[in-house]
C-alpha cells in the first residue's frame, strides 16, 4: 500500500501532503496501515491522524502502524457502517426487531471535527460476519456510509482519496459527476497494484465541502445508507436510482468528461490484461 501511495502522490501533485500545518488525516477503513505510514512520512511529524478500522476480532485486519503511546494517532476500531448516530439515526429510534439492533453504535465524531485530507479506500471483507440483509448490499453500505464520514469532516479546500471499482458503472459514473461539482476530480490507476483489477482511485482536491452541493450530496448518501441498512430491496433500487440524473441528462453534462477520466484507466488495464499471464495468446 505503501507503494500504491507513493505512486498517487507523485500523480496527483502531492495529494499526500496536507493543506494545514501540522495538519491532520482521516482515515475511514485504515487497517493495515499503509496509506497512513506514507502519509505520515510525508508530513509534519506532529500530523494528526484518526483512523477507523474494522476490529480484528470481527475479521478486520491488524493495524500494523507504531500506534501505541502515540497521541498523535487517534485509532477508533469499529463497523463504521453501524455509525447510526453520526448518519442522524438515534438508537433509540431503531426497531427492536431489526436483526443488528444490537450493533448501532452512538456518535463518535464531534460535528466540529475537521480534517485535510480524508481516505476512502475499504472494501468489502470476506471474513466479517453480517447479517443476511446485508451481503447484497454492504458494499453500497460501506461506500456512501464512508464517503458522508470523509465529506462531512473535510476541511473546505481539502482533499478526499477514494478507492473505487469500475469508472463506467452507472453509480460511479453519478458518484464522479457529483464530486465534480465542489472540486477538483482526478482519478488514477495505479500501475504498481490495481493495473489488472477494475479498481482506481479517486482523488478531489480543493474540496468545497461546506458547499451547498457538497451538503446536498452528504444528504443523499446518508438516505441511501438509511435506505439500505432499514428498507428492502426495491427500496433500496429506487432510493439509488432516485439519487442520481436520467441518462440523457448525465451524457450531456457529464459524459466527455467522464470519458476523458476513464481512457486513462482503462487504457492502463488494457495493457495490463494484454501482458497478464492468464491472458492465452492465439497461435
């Protein structure tokens, strides 16, 4: 990870490096560690950071950064997609019957709590026990649940990483168009570890996240993870397909933007795939 950090930073100039001195981080999903052991190398040596990760005990993975004794590393060990208070959920409120009523978890950010930089780049683990109204649905859970904790904490004029899985997908697509609203959206495949994979990163610079359209998007993810942690399934269909323009009206405003963002990425996979050992050659 280590590597994949370096690589983004030499490409986006510097996205690493924090707008305020000592400056501070955020990271959402940040076991084992790599991102935040660039970043801090990177900065101020009294660079403050918070990281979320998932428990090692419910299958996350080990933080593997010297935080021990450190003030300056802030580690909240958690579900954040279980955060219920900081989307605007109180406990209280949630059913009896619902099958994680016990799992909710009470506010733990601060509303005034800011950051420079916020990374988004979890995934979906295989080895955490959910729920079964969750397996279809955790990685949209995971994402918009991430993605309100990073904008909602962003210093205006900050800068928002994010890990993410195929540009041309339409909930992506809807995803970069909003970002491009209130900053300014790059994306980038790094060749070191993604290059086969459908997965890049988005990197936002010069995030207006006291906007008017960033609040809107904030809004809007925190009904969808509303909607996908208590609605159904057509529910939850509807509240994304609710949330984001016709087609016509994304091709027109967004379409050759998207498609400049997107050679890049898949070009860089093209050629990966062309080279990979498991692509057989025709004779």
């Amino acid at each position: 990870m280590q590597r994949i950090a370096a690589e983004l930073h030499n490409a986006a100039d510097g996205c690493f490096t924090t707008v305020t001195k000592p400056g501070a981080i955020l990271d959402v999903c940040a076991a084992p560690g790599g991102f935040l052991a660039a970043a801090m190398a990177l900065n101020d040596p009294d660079l403050r950071v918070r990281a979320c990760t998932l428990p090692f005990s419910q299958g996350g993975y080990k933080v593997l950064l010297p935080h021990e004794n450190n003030d300056a590393i802030d580690i909240n060990y958690c579900d954040v997609t279980m955060l219920a208070e900081d989307f605007g959920v109180k406990i209280e409120e949630i059913p009896a019957s619902h099958p994680d009523h016990n799992k909710f978890m009470p506010r733990q950010f601060t509303i005034d709590e800011q950051y420079d930089i916020a990374i988004c780049d979890g995934h979906v683990l295989r080895t955490q026990e959910r729920a079964s109204y969750r397996e279809k649905r955790e990685s949209i859970r995971l994402q918009n649940s991430s993605f309100v904790l990073a904008l909602e904490h962003l210093r205006p004029g900050g800068t928002f990483i994010a890990l993410l899985h195929k540009i041309e997908m339409w909930r992506i697509a809807c995803l970069l168009q909003t970002m491009s609203r209130f900053s300014d959206v790059r994306v980038y495949k790094p060749k070191c570890g993604h290059a086969k994979r459908s997965s890049f990163y988005m990197i936002a610079k010069d995030v207006q996240s006291h906007s008017s359209e960033a609040k809107e998007a904030i809004k809007t993810w925190k009904n969808i993870w509303y909607v996908a942690t208590f609605g159904t399934d057509q529910e939850v269909y509807q509240a994304i397909r609710d949330s984001g323009p016709s087609a016509e009206e994304l091709l027109a405003d967004f379409g050759p933007q998207l498609i400049t963002l997107g050679r890049p990425v898949w070009l860089t996979q093209a050629n990966a795939l062309a080279k990979a050992p498991f692509i057989k050659k025709q004779k």
